[in-house]
C-alpha cells in the first residue's frame, strides 16, 4: 500500500476524485471512446469509460465499486442510468478492473454515492447529450425537439425515435459536451424511489459467484499455517505426514505480506482444499516466536493506553483553557471507557485465486474491496507493469474493511509465482480470527464539568493504535491522528461546550495487526462520547434528550433527534424495569441517532427494541437505506454484547464462532428504522448506522438499572 | 480413494474422493454445486446447509461416507425443483439478502421449517433459525420473508378465491 501523508479525507480527494476527474474528465472522453469490433457486424462502443454501446443495442454499464453486500451493484449503475434515461433493467452491469481509467475503485468509507453523486452523473448526462445530438443530426431537425426516454432518442413533433445502439456510433464521434445538464432532483425516476435490487435473484438460488466460487483450469489448492504468534520465523518443518495425505501435492514455505510486516508462512499445495486442509493440520512446523510471548498482548496494550489516559496527549482541538476550567470546577466528572480489539469475521473467508503466467502476465479473481490497490498492491509485490494485470473482482461474501487489506490476495501470487500454476487459497474460519487484521481496541479518557445547570465543558482523549500510522506509515510523532481526531472533533459532534473543550490523543503501538472495520473509530469513539455525554447530562440533572438538544448546534442534528424522539416516544411512562437510551454520531457524512429499550431481568437486561433514524441527505434506494441501516444495529450489537479479540502470550484467545460469537437470530431484537429526508447532498449509508448502537444500550442499561457500564463488551445476562 | 454413488438433486453421480471428505467440498469441488458455501468447517455457522432425505444437515462435518447411495442430499440449486421455492420469492420480495453468502444457508434451514411447520410463530422460527449466522445483519427480514412465504404457501394450497 502506497506511504500517504493525509487527511484521510485529502487521501480520499487525491486518489479518489482527482484520479477520477482524470479519467472522467470532459475533455478526455473522447480520447477515451473506444472502439472495438467484437464480430464484423457489431461495433462496441465505449462513449466514456463507464458506457458501453454497441450497434446491437447492448448498453453495459461498468461499476466501480465492487459489491460486498452493500449494494453498490444497484446503487453506482443508478446514478448513471437516472441521466441516462434508461431501466437498470435494460442494461448489463459489470465491475471495474482497477484500471485507472475508472478512478477510485474503493468500497470504503461509505464512499461510494456520495464521491459518484456528481461525476457518475455527469457521465450519464454526457452520453444522453451526445445521443441526442446525433438523433437530431441524423433526422435535420433541433437539438431542442429530441429527448432522451428509456433507451432511445424521441423526436418529440414526430414521435419517431431511434435506439441508442442505432445511434452510437454517430455518438462516440462527438466531443464530449463540456457540462452536461444533469436533471433536476424533482424530476428523478431512480434516484430515492424503492427499486428491487436486480442481483438479489441470484443470491438466493445458489447461482452468485463469490471469490470462493471461482475454478480455472489447471487449478492447485493452498491451505496455509500462518504463525500463531502472527510474526514468527520458520524453524524446521517437517512435512512427512502431511505428504501422506492423497491429493497433496507439495509443501511450501511461503510468506504472508502486511503493509507493517511480513510473515513467514508454510503452505501446503493439493488436488483439492480438503486435502489441502489436512495437510496442514498434519504439518509439524518450529517456529522462532522471538520476543512475541512478551509484546503481543492486548493486556499489556489497554495497561497502557490506560496509563496514558491522565497524561496530556496531543491536542487536535481546544477551546477555552480545559485544563484550568476543569481543575477549578465544582462540578466534575472524569471517566474513561474502552472498546476491544474486534475480527471483521465475513462469513466467507478471505481466499483468491492467482495466475501468474509464463508469459509474464498475471490474472487474479477474487472478492476484494479495491481493485484499484489490489492493482497497484500486486504490481508492486510482484513487480510487473499494470497492462500485464487482469483482474476480476468477483462478489464479496461480506468484507467490512477486511477485504480491502491484501495479505490473502498476495499469499496467491506468492504462490503462483513460485509454483508456475494458478492456485487458489482459501483461509480457514481460525485463519480469520487468529490472524486479523482487527479493527484496533481504543481507550477513550473523558473528562467534563457542569455550570449552571449545563454542560459546560468536555474533553475526549482518545488512545490506541492508529491505522494512518501502522497501515500507512503515515501519522507525524506530533500530530493527533487526523482521521479518527476529526471524528470525535467538536467540528463533526456539533456540541457547542460553552466553557471549553478539547480533542486530544495520545498513540499506543502495537504490533497486533490492524484495518478499517465498519464505521471505523466512530465504531469506538462513539462508545466513550456518547455515553460520557449522557454522564454529564445526568451530573446536570439534565434529560438525555433534552441536554443533546441543547448543545448540539446544527438543525440536521436537531431533526434526527427530534424524530427520534417522537418515533420513540421519549418521555412517555415506561413499564416497571425498563429503561431507555439514546445517542446519536455522524460518521461519513450522514447523522445516526438510535434509541434502544431494555429491560431488567436478573441480574441483567433484555433488550425489547432498537429505533434508528438515520440523515444521509439524497440516498438510491431507501430500502437499501434501511436494510443497511438494519446490519449495523445487528453488528453494532455483536460488538456491544459479544465476544472481543484478545492475545495472551503472543497468540489470539479466539478461533471461530464459537469463541468469537456473533449476534444470531433468536436474539435480534425488534427495530424500526427512519429516514429523515433533508436534500442534503449525499452521506454514506454502509457504515453511519453502527455508531450509536453500543452506547445507546449502554444508556438505556444505566436507565434501568442504575449500572454505568465504560467497558465493551457487555455481559447484558450478567451485569457486573 | 474411493468411489461414492450419490443421488444429488434427483440426479445419480459418481465420486472419487477420500471417504473422511465433507459432504460440502464433495458437493462443492466434485459435483460442482457452489451454492453451498463455507463458512467455519465446525458446524457453527450454518452457511453449508443442505439437506439429506430433507433432513437440515450441516455439511461441513458430513463424511461422504456417512450418507448412503440412496439418501437423497438436495443442495440451493435443487430446492425449487427447476421453479423458485416459495421461500426464495419470499427472500425476493422482501430484499434480505445483502452480499447473500450465508443465505444457501438460510434457506435450506427455512425451507425445512416451513416443510414441518407450516404456520411457525417468531419463536419456532427463532429455533429453526438461529444456528445460521450471517455477518451482514438480515435477521430481521428473514423473520418477516418466513412468515411471507407460510401465508404464499397457505394461499396457494387453499387456492385463491376459494376461502
């Protein structure tokens, strides 16, 4: 992965939105048109790089975000075929190949609508334009009586039209119009109506192919022990019995590359996966552990992140003089929370199938969330040139942010590098959970003061692990992590503290592997924010609702909240042992709010109901707004109340679903779900929903029960 | 090796496989039915599900030679016999899936819950159900697609109009 000195949101302009205006730029379109014959009667026709005509009328319309069940499928196609007045229905859709002609290929971030609203848009406008004037050129009529409807140009006097692969041709030839006229919100026919989402047949009838899925001929299978302690040296192996096993075909010493690290590794090659599999648990393997008994462990981390809680971090923000408000307040409090390290845990394993070829060219199939890194990962590792790379990104069994990190993906060209053959590995559930990379554990030290009556002052110094730093190698010693810093900056939350306040951060290393995981540090930094807050409302003698309402200064903040409440009926009697709570985050552009209802039972608590509300401006589909809206409340649950990742001795606790349990159906609670409609431009809607679920139960626990819980995960059965 | 005889979907096949291999790698690798997915080899996830004689089973801890020439294993591809099952419509209409990997899964356990429970409650649904797990969080909608497909099935056993 590319050294980068970012914002993340710089990073993102950068390699995202310039590198797309350079692909989409106007004047590049027709530089771009391409032309290929694919028999001599069909002429396909690319009009930009995300178009393709050909003379038959075939329209393909390539996705540039890969598809890992957020519904980038239908959602990226859309904001093209809206201004390009045509039917998904109409039109093939097929992912990038992380060419740079497409831009940014990244499924992260939630970035998808809201980095394609505009250009994705203007690349469909930019072909309706040039269709059209080449319906009117060929009929010797205006531009202005021609319209484009449901794939074809209508002459509007006459009523006679002309398909778009009839027109194609004349259209390539055209300059690419310089600013397109994209259509007026009111007039959308996709965008923001409910529309079945088109891949959805193949999910459920076995037909879909996932990465896991892909078979090329001549194929081997590679089933890898990775070293227990993550970075271990390779002693001895000794692989006699693993040779026994029919179907093996060779054991290979291998290695597994992180961007912080490479760890060696040993493979064992087969006929098949499950011969593959057994030789690897038959393989008796030494390894050098060095030092990593002693420094791998999460204790040890969360010690001393807790030990750098009361010393000054690095300020990213300050208003007033916190320290000296704080230290001459009468009413005060000072707490800190934590949240673990977590496994992304995508019910398809991370596996890839790799090609490199005698002739020097590589192919590569396999369910990733970047084509584009994957593309500049591989090149670099296996040192060839881009136009010798092919890949195609298949669908994505989940990923999460995990499959955007290539470890799995150039464990496969090791391999075929070195045994000439494509070979396909598929990682093991242990591998997943025992290896990571983990979304970082965090510590968050809160400190507030109340005057008059109101929250006055609050400051939040968060501590761990920085993925710009250990993924990036890119956070300056004296810097706060801008990524997650901006996060939980007074910026983002909107509270106006009217005393002081402060952001700071302090950075605790580790070696333990760590990556984007849903939502990111709002994952953890909503936790302490959120609940802190609620402390300090209660310190007030404030209503939790009503104390957010008073500090937050911004009126999309103030609307989500305010139909929270009523969706909720905040305020109204509750059944004896209930209690509720609330808090609301804006990760990614887009304000979540969520008001959970638990109930007392032992010596801990049920919970009865989850309600989310959720502001992401203009969104594709609102049922995919609420279906995305309801996997974060169930995974935001799972980090809350079940199991987190922890390393004793050099070596993770955890190895499958039995030990890193994940929230099933029997305990799902009930949820409605709420959009609130503000026109605003769009936010992320993968990842926003997630980061007020864990404290919105942890405020509601503390309204039933008195209990206040600063530590995740929660045993919700046994309340300590 | 060894020679299995299976009947897979109605269909007779024959297999060359080690006698300790999962019915999921047989399925998967020698039948080439890939709809039946891997998930954590340990019988804790349920996206391996398939059927045997209707029976939900877990294929992943299967030996291939613990099921008989004549036992009838149906995988996702053999559910609908050729035709969308009343379930997968039920899966259509009301969106479940999201990346869809565990849901082969899902709906093999569904399908034999509505096959011996033809009206289920939330809590019979909450048994059948809950040793699948799925990562993306559609829980929710599987709960109301069930129910959706017990009132389709109802329907279409009555006939419409008929009451």
């Amino acid at each position: 992965m590319e050294n980068i000195k970012a914002t993340r949101r710089d990073f993102l302009k950068t390699t995202g939105l310039t590198s797309f205006g350079l692909a989409l730029g106007i004047s590049s379109f027709a530089k771009d048109a391409v032309v290929k014959k694919i028999n001599p009667a069909i002429i396909k026709l690319e009009i930009n790089p995300f178009i393709i005509i050909d003379t038959a009328g075939n329209i393909t319309i390539v996705n540039p975000r890969p598809d890992m069940g957020q519904g980038s499928t239908q959602a990226v196609p859309s904001l093209l075929a809206e201004e390009l007045e045509i039917s998904l229905e109409q039109v093939k859709i097929v992912q990038s190949d992380g060419k740079d002609k497409y831009g940014n290929q990244t499924s992260g971030g939630s970035s998808s609508v809201r980095s394609l609203w505009e250009p994705i848009r203007k690349a469909g406008a930019a072909a309706r334009e040039m269709l059209t004037e080449s319906a009117a050129k060929r009929w010797n009529v205006p531009v202005i009586e021609c319209y484009a409807k449901d794939g074809t140009i209508v002459h509007k006097p006459t009523g006679r039209s002309l398909s778009y692969g009839e027109l194609a041709d004349d259209a390539s030839k055209l300059e690419i119009p310089k600013n397109p006229k994209l259509k007026d919100p009111k007039d959308f026919k996709i965008i923001g109506k409910y529309n079945k989402r088109l891949d959805v047949p193949e999910r459920v009838n076995g037909k879909a192919v996932y990465g896991i899925d892909v078979d090329v001929p001549g194929m081997v299978y590679a089933s890898i022990l990775h070293s227990p302690s993550l970075h271990g040296k390779v002693v001895s192996i000794d692989d006699a019995e693993a040779k026994k096993i029919k179907g093996v075909l060779k054991v290979v010493k291998t290695e597994r590359t992180m961007p912080h690290r490479t760890s060696e590794a040993v493979a064992v090659i087969a006929t098949n996966w499950w011969a593959a599999l057994k030789g690897k648990k038959a393989l008796k393997v030494n390894w050098d552990n060095a030092d990593y008994e002693k420094t791998l462990s999460t204790e040890k981390y969360f010690a001393e992140a807790h030990a750098a809680a009361t010393k000054e971090g690095i300020n990213f923000e300050e208003k007033g003089d916190f320290s000296a408000k704080y230290n001459s307040a009468g009413k005060k409090l000072e707490a800190s929370y934590e949240t673990p390290f977590l496994a992304h845990a995508p019910i398809e394993p991370e596996n890839a199938v790799v090609h490199v070829k005698e002739d020097g060219t590589v192919e590569i199939w396999a369910p990733i969330q970047g084509p584009d890194w994957a593309l500049r990962d591989v090149c670099a590792y296996l040192k060839v040139a881009p136009e010798k790379v092919k890949i195609n990104v298949t669908l994505l069994g989940g990923a999460f942010g995990r499959k955007a990190y290539h470890d799995f993906l150039l464990e496969a060209c090791h391999l075929s590098r070195e045994l000439k053959k494509p070979v396909k590995v598929i990682w093991t559930r242990e591998d997943d959970i025992t290896q990571g990379p983990y979304r970082p554990g965090m510590v968050s030290h809160m400190q507030g003061f109340v005057e008059n009556g109101a929250i006055a002052g609050y400051h939040h110094h968060a501590i761990g692990e920085s993925i710009l730093g250990q993924v990036f190698k890119g956070l300056k010693s004296d810097e706060a992590d801008p990524w997650l810093s901006e996060e939980i900056s007074t910026n983002n939350n909107k509270y106006n503290f009217a005393t002081a306040s402060k952001v700071s951060w302090t950075n605790v290393k580790t070696d333990i592997p760590i990556v984007w995981w849903r939502s990111v540090y709002a994952s953890n930094f909503g936790w302490g924010q959120e609940c802190f807050i609620d402390e300090l409302a209660h310190l007030a003698g404030k209503d939790p609702m009503k104390a957010r309402m008073e500090l937050v200064k911004d009126d999309r903040f103030k609307k989500v909240l305010e139909t929270l409440a009523e969706k909720s009926a905040w305020g109204e009697k509750l059944a004896e042992g209930q209690g509720k709570g609330i808090a609301v985050f804006k990760s990614f552009d887009s304000i979540s709010a969520t008001c959970i209802t638990v109930t007392k039972k032992d010596q801990g608590v049920t919970i009865d109901k989850v309600i989310s509300v959720i502001d992401c401006g203009y969104y594709v589909n609102p049922d995919n707004v609420k279906a995305q809206t309801e996997g974060n409340i169930v995974m935001g649950l799972t980090a809350a109340i079940k199991d987190g990742i922890t390393f004793t001795n050099g070596v993770c606790d955890q190895s499958n679903y039995h030990q890193y349990n994940i929230m099933r159906l029997n305990e799902t609670p009930k949820m409605e779900i709420y959009i609130v409609d503000s026109g605003a431009n769009p936010g992320g809607v993968g990842e926003p929903g997630l980061p007020p679920i864990a404290p919105a139960l942890g405020n509601a626990i503390f309204a039933a029960t008195g209990k206040r819980m600063r530590k995740l995960p929660l045993d919700i059965n046994n309340l300590a | 090796m060894a020679i299995f005889n299976l009947t897979v979907n109605n269909k007779k096949v024959k297999v060359d496989v080690e006698p300790d291999m999962p019915l999921l790698w047989v399925v998967r690798d020698f039948v080439d039915l890939k709809g039946t997915k891997f998930g954590c080899g340990m019988t804790l996830c349920g996206a391996c599900t398939i059927h045997l004689d209707g029976q939900p089973t877990r294929s992943c801890q299967t030996p291939v030679s613990s099921v008989g020439k004549n036992t009838k294993i149906t995988t996702i591809e053999g559910i609908g016999n050729g035709k969308l099952h009343a379930i997968q419509q039920a899966w259509i209409e009301e969106q479940v899936p999201q990346c869809g990997y565990c849901q082969s899964g899902q709906i093999m356990s569904a399908v034999a819950l509505l096959k011996s429970n033809p009206s289920p409650s939330d809590q019979d649904i909450d048994s059948a159900m809950s040793g699948n797990l799925c990562r993306c969080g559609t829980y929710d909608r599987i709960r109301k697609a069930i129910h959706r497909a017990a009132d389709t099935i109802k329907v279409s056993e009555k006939g419409i109009g008929k009451n």
